[in-house]
C-alpha cells in the first residue's frame, strides 16, 4: 500500500484537488487498492470546512467527486503515517517542515518536482483561476505516477 498525503495551506482547494485526482486517476488505471491517498492543511484557518466551491465545481466537471471531504490539519505523527506528504508550493513546504520538524526518510516533497517543469502550484483562493490549478495537478499526478513505475512501486 503507497500512502501519499497532499497537503496546501487551507486544505480546501489544491491539496483536495490533488487527492480526489489521484483517486480517480488510480481507480480508472486499476491500482486504486495498491494506494491511501488523503489531503491536509498547514493552517487551521479552514479545519472542518468542505472543499471550496471553485475545486468542487472543477472536480464536478471533469466528473470525479469530493463529497464529504473537510479541511484536516497535518499532524507530526503523519511522518510516520505515510510515505510520501507532497505540497503544492514553497510555501507549503516550509509550514510542512514546521509542523514535521524534519524529513530523514525524505518523504517531503512539491507535486510538480516529480514533473518535468517543477514549479508552484498556484493558489486559486488568490488567482480565482481553478483551471490552471487542474491542469497543473493533473500533470503532478501524472508524473508521480511514472515516477512510482519507473522506481517499480507500481
């Protein structure tokens, strides 16, 4: 079983998204029982709140849901409850390692470094622009994904 975590700063719009297409992207490809895939949030701004209306409505567009999901906080035990905790900025990744104090196993990592364009994924709580965040975690999950094969994890 591969357990990855997504995390973002408020866990309702890029680590959700991140979540529910790596989800459906397992599912569709048959893998789904090899992986625990869930999201969390650096902040506790948003905890207990559903994903925000702009990732839900991208979601429901491509048709995947998100039913059900709520804002959750990353935790330090997560280190030990995953194999890989992945954020979507550089932002993310220092709150990350705030909140895990360190990374000996190097399990941290940003979604787009497994890409062949490693940048940023935008915040579209800022930009308004849930499209690009799409198609930019598309892309991460895609290429995790080949990274997972090529290192035969899958």
């Amino acid at each position: 079983m591969i357990k990855v975590l997504f995390v973002c700063t408020g866990n309702i719009c890029r680590s959700p998204m991140a979540e529910f297409v790596l989800k459906d992207m397992t599912q569709k490809q048959g893998l789904a029982d090899k992986f625990h895939i869930a999201s969390a949030a650096t902040s506790t701004e948003e905890i207990g709140n559903p994903v925000h209306h702009g990732t839900r409505n991208k979601l429901k567009q491509v048709g995947i849901s998100c039913t059900g999901k709520t804002a959750v906080q990353l935790k330090k035990g997560d280190y030990n409850n995953f194999d890989y905790i992945i954020g979507m900025d550089s932002w993310n990744l220092r709150n990350m390692m705030r909140i895990l104090r360190n990374d000996p196993q190097g399990k941290v990592s940003l979604l787009l470094d497994f890409s062949d364009d490693p940048r940023d994924i935008a915040d579209p709580w800022y930009t308004g622009n849930f499209d690009v965040t799409y198609a930019d975690i598309v892309e991460g999950c895609e290429a995790f994904l080949k990274y997972l094969r090529k290192e035969g994890k899958i």
